[in-house]
C-alpha cells in the first residue's frame, strides 16, 4: 500500500462542516487502498487570534526567548483542536483515526521559537501506525527543541510539517490541499486574468515562495527539492476525486519533467516587507558586518541591501528590507547600538512592498529586465530598490502600486489569460 500525505490548510478546516468535508477526502484515499498521514493548520483565522493574544499581554520580542517559548504555546494549541476534531470525525466515520501533537511524533527542531527549523527528518512510528490501517492526524505547524519545549515552524508552516513527514515515511506524493486549485501565474486574488500552472519546478516554486507567494511556505519547497518529495497543490473546495491526474492542480517537481517552459512563469508580489534606512554610517569596514550580525543574532531575515553615498565622503547611508514583523525589534536593537554603530539617524518605512517575476527561462533570455523597468516606468511608478538572482527579479515599489504593477506586468509578459 502506497503512503501518502495530505495536508489541509486553514480555509480547509475552518469549522466543523469544513472537517467533515476533509473527512470525505481522506475517506476517498483510504478506501483506495492508501496509508495516509494527515497534516492540519488551525482553523482561519485561528492563528492570528492566538497571536493577538500574545500581543495583548505584552508583545512577545524574537529577542525574548523566554516569553517566545509561551508564544510558542499559545499560537500552536490551534492546530493540536483540528487536528483532534477530524480524528474525532473519522472516529465517528468508523475510521480508525489518531492525532499526533509535535511532541509526539517528535517533530525536533532548533529552539528559534515562533520561526524554529526542523533539526532532522523525524524517525517516527507513524509509518507502521498508518500501514497498520489507523489513519495519523498530525497538528501541523509545531515542534518540539531539545528542552522539551514546544515550537512553532513559522507561519505557513504546516506545509513544512507535511513535507518533512512525507521525506520521513518515504510517501509516493504529498498533497497540499488550499482554496485555490494550484499555484497560478499571480495571486488569483490579485489578479482575476491568473492562469493555472499545472507543472512547475522546485526551483521556480522556491523563488516564488520565498519572494512571498504564500501558497506554500518556503521551506516546505526546500524539503520537497532535497528529499525529491512529490508534491502537489490542490483544491479542498472542489469535489474529491479529480485529485487524480485528470488537469486540476500544480504538480511540483523536477525541470527535466516539465515540457514547455516559460521565459517568465509569475509575479509575486508580497506587501509584508518593510524598510529601515540608517544614516551616515561610517564608510570604514567593519561598520556593515556588525550591523547584520546584530540582526542575524536575533533571527532576523535581511532581503534588499543598498549602500549609497551620503552628504559626507567618510559615511554612506545603509537600507534594507526584512519582514514587516521584524521592524521594530531590528529598529530597538540598532538604536541600542547606535554609538557602536556609529549611524546619525534611522528611518523605518512600512509603505512598500516587493514584487518579483520568476522564470528559469532567464537563465537563457536576455530582456525580461528591460521589459519590468519599462512597464513599471510607463504606469508611473518609482522604483526603490532592485535584487536579482539567476532567475528573478525583484523590485521595491511604493505600496500603493502594489496591484497596479502586478496586472501591468502579467500582462507585459504574456501571462494573462486567453479571452480574460
Ligand atoms: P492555506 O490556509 O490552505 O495554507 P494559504 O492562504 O497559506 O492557504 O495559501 C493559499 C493562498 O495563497 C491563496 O488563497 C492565494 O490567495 C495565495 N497565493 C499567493 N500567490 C499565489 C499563487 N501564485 N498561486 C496560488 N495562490 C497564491
Ligand atoms: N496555522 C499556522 C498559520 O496560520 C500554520 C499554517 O497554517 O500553516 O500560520
Ligand atoms: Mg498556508
């Protein structure tokens, strides 16, 4: 019997209704012969319910380990309830059905609490639970650190649970079920002319992930590209049974299996970014290096570097981006280094946003650069800051052009739909 993982995402488990519906999916792969693992997020809106929580008894700071542990416990309890309600539900069902909290699998990851990583695919007995006929519910999202404290692997990140248990249990495929029926062009959400892409590579999905489509998280790509899982995005609000090969879906795999490629395949855009500008920083080395090893001390991601001249020829001045969440902690910890440092002023902008186009087509294509700046250029809007790798593009822009420049630029590379 083939193992697989079906991982259901917010939308998916969002009341009881919305469970009995996985139930069905679940039901429709056990009954052909399946062994299955489940992976579950907290119902919508859950998690954000739970960190306002948090919020609201004293903001919880990356810098604090210990009040991030209890971050940790607070914001994972929601997926330990769906994943114990579809157990219930499967129970009720004539399933034999069991959930499976983090600890009890255990799912060990470092101890960067509210962003910790899985330390090692686990060695765990749910593969023979499942091939013993009991479906495994496992709360996504959460882990445990070597004190035994419970962590959480980032938001978004029970996609990354369910691709570490598929490494772990060596299953045939890993089905990420969501409310859109595969990963499109753009955010469908944005814009209305996004086309399904039914094959795309780990490289590509990794890009876009990273860039901030939050489709999948990124990690959860890193896992699939290493450990070669199959993976695949599909629809929960559609009725089970096309998850077959039947054209519905993305599969996410290796370019060798992909046909046509596109030169540029999607834009994501990602409005969680946010800006801090530092001010006459003295232009002698040493000055950059401990800026970012400040920030890279408290697990801060830093995206987009630009140095630039300031008024003085002795100093220049420093921006970078990082997520949105970030900014004010980056913000205290720099102040508190500010003499070290040696910067006159900081500014911190939270009004722009990142928009990216991605294509291992630009390997080999020259122009998809000229083609971005143009478009950008003709509706208007400035560009702030540019990044690149070897097959995206990225821009800052001014948040209030966010959808502006996405529909501008899906459209100047060809990617809207025929007839929309
Ligand atoms: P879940 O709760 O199931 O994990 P998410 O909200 O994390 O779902 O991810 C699904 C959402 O990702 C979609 O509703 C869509 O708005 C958004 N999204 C962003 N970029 C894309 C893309 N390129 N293709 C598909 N969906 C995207
Ligand atoms: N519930 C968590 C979140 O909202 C994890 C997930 O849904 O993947 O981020
Ligand atoms: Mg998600």
């Amino acid at each position: 019997m083939a193992r697989i993982v079906m991982k259901f995402g917010g939308t998916s488990v969002a009341d009881v209704d919305r469970i009995r519906n996985v139930a069905r999916f679940v039901r429709r792969e056990v009954e052909s012969g399946h062994s299955v693992v489940v992976v579950v997020s907290a119902m919508a809106g859950q998690t954000n319910k739970l960190v306002e929580f948090c919020k609201n008894v004293g903001s919880p700071s990356p810098a604090l380990d210990m009040q991030n542990i209890e971050y940790d416990a607070v914001v994972s309890s929601g997926e330990q309830v769906t994943s114990a309600l579809l157990a219930l539900t499967l129970q009720n069902l004539g399933f034999r059905a069991r959930s499976w909290q983090g600890w009890q699998i255990p799912l060990k990851t470092n101890n960067a609490h509210g962003k910790a990583r899985i330390l090692e695919i686990p060695e765990t007995n749910i593969g023979p639970a499942i091939d013993g006929g009991e479906v495994a519910i496992v709360a996504g999202f959460q882990g445990i650190e070597k004190n035994s404290r419970i962590t959480t692997l980032g938001r978004g990140g029970s996609d990354t649970t369910a691709v570490a248990l598929a490494a772990a249990i060596g299953a045939e495929r890993c089905d990420i079920y969501t409310d859109v029926d595969g990963v499109y062009t753009t955010d469908p959400r944005i814009a209305k002319n996004a086309r399904r892409i039914p094959r795309i590579s780990y490289e590509e999905m990794l890009e876009m992930a990273s860039v901030g489509a939050k489709v999948l998280q990124t990690r959860s790509v890193e896992l699939a590209m290493a450990y070669s899982v199959r993976l695949r995005v599909l629809s929960s609000f559609e009725e089970p049974g096309f998850a077959d090969e039947s054209g519905t879906g993305t599969v996410i795999c290796g370019e060798d299996e992909i046909v046509e490629q596109e030169i540029v395949s999607a834009i994501t855009p990602s409005r969680d970014e946010a800006k801090i500008s530092l001010i006459a920083v003295p232009n002698e080395p040493g000055r950059a290096a401990s800026i970012f090893i400040y920030l890279a001390d408290a697990n801060i991601n830093v995206d987009m570097i630009v140095q630039s001249p300031s008024r003085s020829p002795d100093s220049a001045n420093i921006s970078f981006t990082m997520h949105v969440n970030d900014i004010e902690t980056a913000a205290d910890l720099l102040n508190k280094r500010k003499g070290e440092i040696g910067f006159s002023d900081i500014t911190l902008d939270k009004e722009i946003a990142k928009v990216s186009v991605i294509g291992v087509g630009m390997k080999s294509h020259t122009g998809v650069a000229s083609v971005m700046f143009k478009t950008l250029a003709d509706r208007g809007i400035n560009i702030q800051n540019i990044s690149t790798s070897e097959i995206k593009i990225s821009v800052l822009i001014d948040s209030e052009y966010t959808e502006l420049a996405v529909r501008a630029l899906h459209q100047a590379y060809g990617l809207d739909q025929l007839g929309g």
